[in-house]
C-alpha cells in the first residue's frame, strides 16, 4: 500500500460518528430594514450614483442631460434607441474600445452590497460592462433583494453561459492605499432604479 492510500484509509477511519446539521440561514435578511434606502446608501458608498425613474423616457432625458451624446454609446435595451446603438451585439470585442457609456439591465440588485446581477442574455458581449469609460444599469426597485444569500438562492438553478455580480464602478485600493475609480474597467456608474 502506497504512502498516499494509507493516509487516506487513515482518514477514512478517524471520520466523525455524527453528523452536524447545517445552520439555517434563511434567517439572514430577514431582520426589517428598508431594502431601497440600504442599496442607495451601499452604492454611494462604494462609488456609484443612482436615478430614480418611472420609465425609459425619464432614463433618455438623464443621459442627454449628464452625457455627452456625440460620444460612443450602446445599450442592448431597444427603447433607447434614440440615444444609443443597438447594432453592436456581433461585432469584434475590440472594436468596443471607444465606447462612452454602455447601459444594461439587470436581473435583480442586492441592497447589502449593491450587486446587480447580469447574464449574457442581457449584456451583448461579456466585455462591454467593463470597456466602456462609463457604465449605466437599469434595474426595477421591486426586484431589490436584501443578501447575497438570498441571491444565490435566487440563481442556483439558473442556466446562462457568463453571469456576474457587479457592484459600483470599477476600483482598487491597491496603489498606495488609496481608492482608485476606474482603474480596470468603467470609471463611474449609474444605477437606474425603475419604478
């Protein structure tokens, strides 16, 4: 018998008589606290912005407000075709390298963190949340949950190809200790927070 099969009969042998149950965790969350002001409250803290919107109009006027137009806009949204392109989905990732703004949806958002979480049914392309200089997600306020445990019992059986959390604009404390925005990916974002 080799070195490594008497250490794991070894184990196998010394393993517990009982079986200690897992903790129950559905009780995270569930403590009352207002689950809209603690996503706005968690997204100002780590950088980010958010808007208050009743539709994709009132989104349109922020962006021609706060934006500039001429620039390279896309979004895999169709009602903002006024604004942005839509007929980007296709081509080479790297042609995306000029891009300005990209707005998005999200599936749902996490008030402890401000995760919004994203598939690639929704992105266009994986890069594009991460090569634009700026970053625009909208997400509707009845789809805000309070933990990540509740997430993550939200996504188990789901199928898509690419998902991610993402959670304020691109940062890293990493230079000398200081909050860096934008240091590899997009350097601010704006969370729409649809009625």
């Amino acid at each position: 018998m080799s070195s490594k099969e008497q250490i794991l009969k070894k184990i196998k042998q010394n393993q517990p008589g009982f079986v200690t149950e897992l903790p129950d965790l559905n009780v995270l969350g569930s403590e009352s606290f207002d689950i809209l002001e603690t996503y706005k409250t968690v997204l100002k803290g780590i950088g980010g912005d958010f808007e208050e919107v009743a539709n994709y109009d009132e989104v349109i006027a922020y962006i021609k407000n706060n934006y500039v137009l001429n620039k390279r806009i896309i979004s895999t949204i169709p009602e903002l075709s006024e604004i942005a392109s839509l007929n980007w989905k296709n081509d080479d990732p790297h042609s995306l390298e000029d891009v300005e703004l990209t707005i998005v949806k999200a599936h749902f958002g996490v008030a402890e963190n401000s995760a919004l979480w994203v598939t690639d049914d929704l992105l266009g392309q994986r890069v594009a949340p991460f090569i634009a200089q700026y970053l625009a997600i909208i997400v509707h306020k009845k789809d805000i949950i309070a933990t990540m445990h509740q997430a993550y019992d939200k996504i188990a059986n789901q199928d898509y190809g690419f998902a991610t959390f993402i959670a304020g604009p691109s940062k890293t404390a990493d230079i000398e200790q200081s909050l860096v925005l934008g240091a590899h990916g997009a350097r601010g974002l704006i969370v729409f927070l649809m009625d």
